[in-house]
C-alpha cells in the first residue's frame, strides 16, 4: 500500500511537469543556465541580476549542459517558450528527487528514533519481553502525506520553485548526525544554505546542536567544543571549495554580495506573503516599501527585525538548556519555530518561505510520540499501569491526542499555505489558476487565509512557551526587555522631542546617476573601503550627513511626524572642479527650498524648512550645467524636529 500511494504521487508529479507555472522564475532559470555555461559563475554574478547563492548556479549549469546533449538552446523560440516541457522536466525533476529524498529521510529519521527509544527501554526495563513501538508505521504514513500534501507538490511541480531541495539536504545533514558523521553532516548542511539562501536561519541551530548533542552524549564540556569546532573547520572547508572560482577570481567581495543582496532585494512589507505585515500594508504588501515608519522612527523592517530576533532567541535556548532525552525533538521544535517566524515576523517574505515546515512537522510529531513513549517506558512512571508490558494509560491517551491534533494542525497549516500560494500565482499569471474570483474577493479571500495563518502560529508559539521554554520565561523575559530597550534607546530623542538625524533612518527610495547614497562618508565610498573618505565641502569636514551625486532624489516617509528639517549643502571636496549644481528640498512632492547654483569652491550653506504635515521628504540634487560628471555633492547634519 506504501509503494502504491508513493507511486501514484510520482505519477501525479510527472503529469503536472508541462504546467508553465510561475513563469518568472523559470525564465531566470533558463537565463542564468545559459550564462553560467557559456561565460561561467563569475561572468554570471557580475553580469546578470542573478542573486541566489552561488551554489544554486552549479545545478543551473548542470541543467544546461544537459539540456544542451539533446536540444539547442540557442533555438530562441524553442528553448525559451513558456511551453519548453523538456527544460521545465529537468528543472522540475531536481524538486520531485528531492521529494523523494525527504520522504526517503522522514523515514530513516523515524527508525533511527525508535531504535533509540528501544536502547532507553531495553537499559531501564531489562527484565521486560522485548516490544516495539509503532512509530515505523507512523513515519511512512507521514512521509506519504508529505508526498501527497498539495502544498509540497503546487510549490515544486506547479510553481517550479526549488525549496524542496533546500529541505532535503538540510533533512539529509540532521540524519548524518543521527549516524554519528557530523563532519558529513556539516558538509550537507554548507551545501544546504549555499544553494537555497533561506536555510541560514538554520545555521546557529545546526552548531549548537552539534554542541550539545557531543556534550551531552559525553558529559564533557570539552567533548561539545572539540566537535563543534571540527564540524565549523569543515564546512569553511566545503564553503572554500563552493565558492572557489570567487576566491581563486579574487571576486570575494563579489561572492559576499551574493549572500548579501536578497537582504533588501525586494524592500516591500511583504511579497505575497500573507502574514502580519500583508495585513498592516492594507493588503497591499507588493506596493509599500517596509522603510515606512511604525514605531516613532523605527521602520517596518527595523521592528520586524526586533521581534524576529526575540523570537530567534527562544529557539536558540530551546536547545542549550534541552535535556539529554528532548534534545532531538527540542532541536526539531527550535528549527519549526525559526521557519515561523521567518515567515511571519520579517517584512520582504515570499509566499513560499513557510515551506521547511511541511517537512519539519511529520518529524516533530514523530520524535513527540518518541518522547512521550520514552516518559512512558520509565519505570518511576510504569507505576498503575495494567501491564507491565504497556505504557502507562496516561501516556497512552496523550500520545493518541497528541497525533490528532498534531495531524490536523498540519492539515490546517498544508491547506492556507497551499492557498497562499495559489492565490499569489494568479495575481501574477491568471492563465495558471481555476478561480471566479474577481480582484476584490481575492484580496478579502486573502485577509482571511492571512488571519488563519496568523492564528495558526500564534497557537503554536503559545504552545512552544507553555511545553518548550516554561522553566526559561524569565531568561525569555530579560531578553525582551533587552530588546524593547533597545527599541526604546533607538527612539529616545524623538519621544523626548530632541532633534533627530535624518541619517538615524532608512530613505523609502532614492534615484541616483552614478553610484548610490552613502550615510556619513562621501559618495565615491560606495565602491569600496579604499575609498572611503569623510565628507567635506572647500574642506569643511562633517562627521555625518549623505554623500550623494547629481542627479538625485532620496525619499524618506516622515509619517507627518516632524515641524521642521535643517540640513547644511554643498559641492563635496572630492568632485570635479567644473561641478554645478542646484539643491531642493520637497515635501510631498511640493517645493519647500531650491538654492542658488553650487560650485566645487563654495563654502557650505544651511537651510531651514517646515515640514508640518508633511508625509514624504525628498531631499533632491540637479546638475546646473550640461554635465553632471564628478558632480559628488552631500546634504550635511540633516536634522529633523517634532
């Protein structure tokens, strides 16, 4: 029965390979693959908007070169027409692979947990008839549902994403573990987050796990780090060896850039994500900048940062203060919490960023009926039970409670993140969804499915604080006023109505000729340490301020919270001697200041405005002449007053 449901998930999955799917990111595949394979990685990162991790560039290019065995990629109409059902089979069988190694993986897990629930049973209870558990059987119905869950097949065969890859090679480094090889492991795992970016939230984790799981097993201290420090040594190692046409090029600022860049890539509330942030953008989470002020001059991005970091916290103490018998199910309990709250917590989430969860969850609830039945097998707890041979009742009834409503959380969780993302590709391609919905019931339809998944996690937070972390709330505690501190400390002067530097926020967006804004060092820093230099203007030095370029405008989201900005303006030292240039200031797209025309030898100027009622400041630098070459010019000491 096992193999016929596996098979007809494969079935289902080879049937839905010629769907086009999210055509945008398959169209980047297909770029990217040509340009990795003609020119190589570097020619790739420098000349392209590739900005995935380099390792991902490594499978493109395998997909290219096969591709290119049986067909031309350079018949134009042929190789990128939506309908390449060759290309979208190479591209999709890597994610149906990766299903299988996840299934393959969920259940290898599950059999090493109950051969570790059978040495704890056999060591306390020697004297009892040997029995097994049913966790084996458990384990393949999970994988299955894994397998058939339509939110694991839509993201991987529909949309042609490839977060299951990611997913696999992370499962694949926690059941090296389990062997005993944490240096394999921690080669799988480098790999892991080299070629899907978002299993960085699993790096602190994974380490100090490995610490704990040899410190434990060993009751030494020194036995964690000796480990911990092998299994760091190796994966710098594999990173070296990913990355080394970067390093060999030397192009390792290049290669940083990479692992950088989707940082602020899409600097929007939400993508499509339908959490928190798509609820407080209005539903319009793909057309508010999360620069936007939320908390006195605190941005989105800022305070999502703050709570994801609060979050992140009780994760990373979930499996320092574990004891030895949860530490494996803490671990997975940390790890689910850290995919949440990725998801939830951060503004510029995508859709699919929920998706480690569809595989983290069957071996959470595996390793909690593992737990449970190790509580049950301990003699101090056996006592009242009808045999000696059976758990105790208690246990019995909390272990069937616990899969049920493990079981249906998950079915909750699978069916909104599937109609999270079936919703996001019909706003993008209507032609790859069955839907009667008109625009403003989609975006109602999304409010509801972004409240459920709200509530969802709050439930399992709730939960994760009452089961997981109870005997820590006031390490948990310290830590948030730490963090609320420092949100405090950030906001200090505005509450006390101080003068605030307008380099203390964000700009919502900025055009700019050459280069781009750079706070408190003059522009031509922006290419580089060597470069670096303070602002200045006929060498008047300034300690803060915007080193900026003409033409330029840098728009920054006021909130209508300030009276009036000040700022000192002139022709940085660094530029041109034949440099002209106007400055102005606008409020709400309004003219509020225009100077005089700037030169290279001009002392700086100060200027004073007010800005009441004024939601959106644009501080804007125009070139006087018919050249704007060299033309570095700095707005100095901005300052904004409530």
């Amino acid at each position: 029965m096992f193999y016929f449901f596996l098979g007809s998930g494969l079935l289902i999955r080879l049937l839905l390979i010629p769907i086009p799917g999210f055509k945008a990111d398959v169209a980047f595949w297909k770029g990217w693959g040509l340009a990795v394979a003609d020119k190589g990685i570097l020619w790739l990162a420098n000349s392209t908007n590739y900005n995935y991790p380099p390792g991902f560039a490594y499978i493109l290019w395998l997909i290219n070169k096969v591709y290119a065995l049986f067909k031309n990629p350079y018949h134009i109409n042929e190789y990128w027409a939506d309908n390449n059902i060759f290309y979208l089979f190479l591209i999709k069988i890597i994610t149906i692979a990766a299903d299988l190694l996840v299934v393959w993986l969920i259940i290898k897990i599950a059999k090493k947990l109950e051969v570790g629930s059978w040495k704890l049973e056999e060591k306390k209870t020697s004297n009892l008839e040997p029995r097994t558990s049913n966790i084996g059987s458990l384990a393949k119905i999970f994988a299955l549902f894994y397998f058939l869950n339509p939110a694991v097949i839509y993201d991987g065969v529909v949309w042609g994403q490839v977060d299951q890859l990611g997913l696999a090679l992370f499962l694949l480094s926690v059941y090296l573990l389990f062997l005993g090889r944490p240096k394999l492991a921690s080669v799988a795992f480098t790999i892991s987050w080299l070629m899907k970016f978002q299993n960085i939230i699993f790096i602190p984790l994974f380490y100090l796990f490995i610490f704990r799981r040899f410190w434990t097993s060993q009751n030494d201290l020194g036995a964690g780090v000796k480990e911990l420090s092998k299994s760091l040594a190796v994966t710098f190692l594999t990173f070296i060896i990913v990355i080394l046409p970067f390093f060999l090029g030397k192009q390792m600022e290049r290669m940083i850039w990479l692992l950088t860049v989707n940082s602020d890539w899409f600097p929007w509330y939400s993508l499509n994500a339908f959490n928190i942030w798509w609820i407080l953008s209005g539903l319009k989470g793909m057309q508010l900048t999360d620069k936007h002020l939320v908390f006195g001059i605190t941005s989105a991005k800022q305070f999502g940062l703050l709570v994801f970091t609060f979050t992140y916290f009780i994760s990373t103490i979930t499996i320092l203060f574990s004891k030895k018998e949860n530490l494996f199910r803490n671990f997975v309990f940390a790890c689910t919490l850290a995919v949440f709250a990725f998801f939830h917590l951060l503004t510029q989430s995508h859709e699919r960023y929920l998706f480690p969860v569809m595989g983290l969850i069957p071996i959470l609830l595996i390793s909690n009926i593992q737990s449970l039945l190790q509580q049950a097998q301990d003699p101090e707890q056996r006592r009242g039970t009808i045999s000696n041979n059976l758990p105790n009742t208690k246990f019995q009834k909390e272990k069937n409670w616990s899969l049920a409503i493990g079981v249906g959380y998950w079915i909750l969780l699978s069916l909104f993140f599937f109609l999270n993302m079936y919703i996001s590709m019909g706003w993008n391609y209507p032609d790859q969804v069955i839907t009667t919905f008109t625009k403003d019931q989609t975006l109602g339809l999304s409010f509801w499915i972004s409240a459920i998944q709200i509530i969802l996690f709050t439930i399992f937070f709730v939960w994760y604080l009452r089961r997981i972390v109870r005997k820590r709330l006031l390490l948990v505690s310290l830590f948030a006023g730490l963090l609320v501190s420092l949100l405090i400390a950030k906001n200090t002067n505005y509450f006390l109505k101080k003068s605030v530097s307008l380099t203390s926020m964000k700009p919502i967006g900025y055009r700019q000729d050459y280069l781009e804004p750079v706070y408190n060092k003059s522009v031509e820093s922006a290419r580089g340490v060597k470069f670096w230099n303070r602002l200045s203007v006929n060498y008047y030095f300034y300690d803060k301020g915007i080193g900026s370029h003409a033409d330029s405008e840098i728009t920054y989201h006021l909130a209508k919270k300030f009276s009036n900005f000040s700022t000192d303006y002139g022709i940085d030292t660094e530029a041109d001697q034949s440099v002209k240039v106007y400055f102005s200031i606008l409020g709400d797209g309004k003219e509020l200041f225009k100077s005089g025309v700037k030169g290279r030898f001009d002392r700086p100027e100060s200027t004073d405005v007010d800005v009441k009622g004024v939601n959106y400041l644009t501080l804007k630098i125009t070139k006087a002449g018919e050249s704007n070459f060299g033309a570095h010019a700095d707005w100095l000491e901005p300052v904004l007053t409530k």
